[in-house]
C-alpha cells in the first residue's frame, strides 16, 4: 500500500483533467488526474482537524492549485473537482453531519466551500463511495461494470457501482455494507458506532477483531498475544496479523471467524446485485495476495460465500484485493468528478 502514486508526464495527459480531493482524519489526499483517470500530481497534506474546516479547504484548494502550476495546468483545462468525506453526510446539500473522525467539522457544508475555494463545480460523495469508484474505474474492477467494495479498517466501509452508476441512496446511506446485518441473534454483537446488532462491521473491523481477540484471551484461550495483555498494551488487528504469521492458533482462529462474516455479507450482496467482482480494500488486509495470511483469509471468505450462493454464481463471481490501495479515495472522486463533466 504505496503512499506515492505512479505519475504520468504531462505531455501524455488527454484532456480535460479533474482534481480528486479525499479528506481523513488524518491526512487530506489530494490528486490532478487526466481524462483516463492517470495521476499527473498528488500530495497528502495534514488535516489538522482541530483547527476547523474552513482553513483546511482553503490549503486544499491552495494545493490543487500549485499541483496545476507544478505540471502546467491552466485553469480552464480542470473543468470539475471530486470531493470524497467521512459520513455521515447529506449529499443533496453537500453537507457533513456528525462524521466520528472529524468532531470539528460537523454540519460544515463542505462541497460549497470547495467549489467557491477552487471556482470550479464540485462532486460530493462518502470516502467509501469514492474508493469503490477509483478501483471501478482504474482499479482492480476495471474491466467490469458493475462492483462492490468492503473497505476494511476501523470500521467497514463499502461502496457499490451498479452499470456504472454509485449508488448513494435516499439518506445518503446507501452501499452502506458495513452495516449489513450478518448475526441475528438477540446477543449479537454490537455495532461500533450506531448501537444495532449483529452487523457485519461488528465482525469484521479492525477493532472489531482486536476486541473479538481480547475477550477471548480474558475467556482464558491460550494465545502468544496474552503476553501484551499482561504488560498492560492493547490487542490491535495488527497484533492478531503478526501472531498469525507465527501460528498462533488464537489469532488464525479469529482470522477465520472475521473472514467467515464477511462471507456472509459477501453472498447477502452478490445475491442483490450480482457485480461479478467484490473487492476488499483498506488497511487491514492481513497481508494481502502475497502473504500466506493474506491468502488464507481470502480463501476462508470465498469458500464461506461458495457454500452459501449457487453455483453459477459462484463461479462467476471474482474477490480480489483491492489495487489501489490508500490513494483510491482521491483517484475515484476524481472519477466522479470525470462522469458527472462527462454526464455519464
Ligand atoms: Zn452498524
């Protein structure tokens, strides 16, 4: 999961280009692409949440500019920015409600300070939204048209593309796959943040498997990660990975069970809209493709999804990781950004 982006030379660029801007937490991502979604320029720059919102749109804007400058841009050849954040949100408004990682920004109607801040129209959607949209487009689901996204992190984001069109939803909740309900007993888990049962992001986060993994060592399991319980330190998702590459039969145990749910969430999925590819992106890829534990993973969600979906479709359907790893979400708001200019 590189940080920096391949870049193309401008003298390769077709026109017209679009920014992409995709605000964290932590760090705002911020690209200038070409017309077939190549990066020309990108920078990260720090969100410094506390300090509100107004003063980090206007350095965003600021940088898209010198990106422009820095490869030769002229103004009139960026028609339209992208805009991906942290819901929840109200899209019709273009408006940030309460998103948990950004307690400074709430009710901060963000698409318009951006379009005034660059001069440009901007497209507003959720940062898993966006993502899914980036691996659609030049990402790992390139060649298809429709597909979902589990974004596995601290929570579970998704994004789903239905014949090319994201689906946002009437509350600007939709393709919300990490609240698809995956346990129905009346002592499933928790969701971590909006307090219903048994949703998948109750699973299959990351702090959902940290926390799967402490009360298990606190129910007395044997585990090389009760040494960090001993010494006082947390169990992160991280922790789990590395115990699992050693053999840690806790940890593989837990792997399993996460890839299990997310089996689940998979099929429930598949069986609405049957996209031919489901990608998993975000942080927690337990290696990914080319680690063992990465591997496994990806086979215990396949099998769980082919035990539970017909044939035909499971022989139809791919789950790949994702390929674009952190720069997904500012690559695909600029894709957005691309279809709306395009009307398409
Ligand atoms: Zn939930």
């Amino acid at each position: 999961m590189s940080d920096e982006p391949p870049k193309l030379p401008i003298g390769e660029a077709k026109f017209p280009y679009f920014y992409g801007v995709d605000v964290g937490g932590t760090n705002i991502k911020i690209g200038l692409l070409d017309d077939l979604g190549r990066t020309l320029a990108f920078r990260s720059i720090a969100t410094k949440e506390a300090e509100g919102p107004e003063q980090a749109i206007r350095r965003s804007a600021e940088t898209c500019r010198q990106l422009a400058s820095e490869v030769g841009a002229r103004p009139q050849d960026i028609p339209r920015a992208g805009l991906g954040a942290p819901g929840p949100m109200c899209l019709k408004r273009g408006l940030l409600l309460n998103p948990v990682n950004l307690p400074n920004w709430h009710n901060f109607r963000i698409q318009d300070a951006l379009a005034n801040a660059l001069q440009v129209p901007v497209s507003f959607v959720n940062d898993a939204n966006a993502a899914a949209y980036g691996e659609f487009w030049v990402g790992t689901g390139e060649q298809y048209d429709s597909l979902a996204l589990y974004t596995l992190g601290t929570g579970v984001g998704g994004g789903v593309i239905v014949e090319g069109k994201l689906i946002n939803g009437m509350n600007s909740f939709g393709s919300e796959l990490g609240h698809a309900i995956v346990d129905s007993r009346a002592d499933a888990r928790l969701c971590v943040w909006g307090g219903g049962r048994g949703h998948l992001e109750a699973y299959s986060s990351a702090s959902a498997v940290a926390a799967r993994a402490s009360e298990r060592v606190l129910d007395g399991a044997t585990s090389s990660l009760r040494k960090l319980l001993d010494q006082d330190k947390a169990i992160t998702s991280k922790d789990v990975y590395l115990a699992a590459l050693e053999g840690d039969g806790l940890a593989l145990e837990i792997i399993d069970e996460t890839a299990f749910y997310l089996g689940i969430g998979i099929t429930g999925t598949v069986h609405t809209i049957d996209p031919g590819i489901i990608v998993l992106g975000g942080a927690m890829d337990f290696g990914g493709s080319t680690c063992p534990i990465g591997q496994r993973f990806l086979r215990a969600i396949v099998s769980e999804f082919h035990r539970r979906t017909f044939p035909n479709v499971a022989s139809g359907t791919r789950i790949e990781f994702a390929t674009l790893g952190g720069n997904a979400g500012y690559i695909g708001a600029a894709g957005i950004a691309h279809s709306d200019f395009h009307g398409k």
